[in-house]
C-alpha cells in the first residue's frame, strides 16, 4: 500500500533543506545556499513555505554588524520528516 | 537547485547527499588536538628526562602546559567565528571538555595539597625503615590519565572516530599500569597516551580537514 507523500517536502529544494537540517542543529542561510547550489530569492520562497508549514524556524540577527539568519528544523518538521521517509520506503521494491 | 516535483530515487538521492554533505562539515580543524597532544607529550618526555638524568632545570616544563592555554582561547574563537553549523552534540562535548579542564586543575591541585602533605611521612618512614616506597607522584600520574580519558573517549564515540576513542581507553590502561610502576615510567606512560589520544588523532583529522578544504566542503 503506497502512503500519501507531504507537498510540502516533496521538492527537490525544500526537501534538500530540510534533508541538511535533520542532520545538525542549526545552520546559516549562506550555507544551505552554498549546499544546495540554490539561488537566494528562490531558497527564501521554499523557506518560508517549509517556514509556514512549520517545519523550520528562522531567526533573523546580527553576528559582528552583520546580519545573520539562522535556520533549525522544529519537533513538528522533524515529525514530518520521518513520516516522509517511512511514507517513501512503501514506493520502493522490497 | 530548482523547485520541480521528484522520483522517489531522487527524493531517496537529495536525503543521501544532502545528510552526507551536513556531516562533512563536521571535520575538526585538528589544531587543538594536535596542540596539547604535542604539549602533554612533551612535556611528560622532558618529566621522564628529568628524572632519569637527575636533570635540575630552573623552571617547571609543565608551566608550557598552562601557556598553551592562550592559543587555545585564540584557536576556539577562532573556529566558532568561522562555523556556520551547529550539530547536535556541540554544545554537550564544548560543556565536556569544559569540565575536563576544571578537573585538571582541580586534580592537580588536589594531588599537590595531598603530596605536601603525604611525601614528607613518607620520606620519614623510608629513612628509618629503609623500605622502598616511591612517594605520592606515583599515584598522582595515574589521576591525571584517569581523568584524560574521560572526554577523549566521549568525543570519540560521539563523533564515531574510533582512534580518538582508542586513545582514551590507552589512557585508562595507563592509567592503571602507572598505579603499578615507578614515577619516572608513569610520565612515558603519559607521554604514550597524550600522543594517542590527542597527538595522532589530531595529525590525521587535520589531514581530513585540509583535504576536503581542498575539495571545497569545508
């Protein structure tokens, strides 16, 4: 029986953010830009998606005068993500 | 990378990668392993020296020990300014080997108070007895490695670098054998397991660290 997989993670970059998050507690933006290869505006838009479903948190401040946005994966993003995986193990040939 | 719908084995391909490339950036730079693996053992060789060739330098080799504390401070601002990732277990081991450096300190006040105390009974009671029972340092080396062993083999599990973990449990070992063996052999007993715990590992994370600078991951 196939399960539903979740819109929100089912593409390619939200899905590669949310991919780097599980891993580490938290990371910079500059990062997951420079990890995914993703453009700025583009990783902002699927951000704030995953931000909304609230599947990250991102905090905005400043780090030597500079601003600085740092992004974590929440209890609810980590949720998803595990049902995510268990939801794509169906698809694929035992 | 854009925004476009998946295969599952892309999907599976993007998890892989991706939790693959977090983990890169996990490599220790190496500096401050290779820094007090380098001070502890040479500092414990130039102990054993002393001993061995009844040496009196005017000063105390392990004063090197405590300056190595200045690079440290630079080396660790230094990394946590450059550090764009914070894992999971970062702040638990920097509150490890926090407590780590309290209780070197600590053991080693502790062993200096109790010496004080002990060694001069026990040169009392070797004079009159002419019995040969080494003084309170015999046992004092064999605290300090006690307790080095600590966060190494920590750190080493956590971080699944099996030598590092090796290199603590070495500690333990000689830790035990130098409650067995005369002063003098404790400090190569030391020299030993600075040099595995911290040295050795250090040099090959180091070696890790500038090979995937090389490849542009870190």
């Amino acid at each position: 029986m196939f399960k539903e997989l979740d819109p929100i993670l089912h593409s390619q970059l939200r899905l590669a953010v949310m991919s780097l998050l599980i891993g580490v507690k938290e990371a910079e933006f500059t990062y997951i830009k420079e990890q995914t290869g993703a453009t700025a505006g583009n990783l902002s838009v699927q951000m704030t998606k995953l931000k909304e479903a609230g599947y990250i948190d991102v905090i905005k401040q400043f780090k030597e005068n500079y601003p600085q946005t740092i992004c974590k994966i929440t209890p609810v993003g980590i949720a998803a993500f595990e049902a995510y995986v268990k939801a794509l193990q169906s698809y694929l040939p035992k | 990378m854009q925004e476009k719908q998946l295969s599952e084995q892309e999907s599976l391909l993007i998890i892989q990668q991706m939790i693959g490339r977090a983990r890169n950036e996990f490599v220790d730079t190496g500096i401050g392993p290779i820094l007090w693996g380098a001070v502890i053992t040479f500092c414990s060789l130039f102990q054993f020296a002393q001993i061995h060739f009844h040496l009196h330098p005017p000063f105390d080799i392990w004063f090197l020990a405590l300056l190595a504390i200045i690079p440290q401070i630079f080396i660790s601002v230094k990394e946590k300014r450059a550090r764009r990732v914070k894992g999971w277990d970062d702040d638990i081991l920097g509150y490890v080997w926090l407590c780590f450096g309290v209780g070197v300190v600590l053991v080693n006040v502790i062993n200096n108070v109790a010496s004080h105390d002990i060694n001069p009974i026990i040169r009392q009671y070797r004079e009159m007895t002419g019995a040969e029972v080494g003084n309170f340092w015999t046992f004092g080396t064999a605290y300090l490695m006690f307790v080095y062993g600590f966060p190494t083999i920590i750190t080493g599990a956590s971080r699944k670098f099996h030598l590092m973990t090796v290199g603590g449990i070495v500690c333990w070992v000689s830790a035990l054998i130098a409650a067995f063996t005369p002063t003098k052999f404790d400090f190569l007993l030391m020299a030993v397991s600075a040099a595995l715990a911290w040295l050795i590992p250090g040099i090959i994370l180091r070696k890790k660290y500038l090979a995937q600078k090389k490849q542009g991951n870190v």
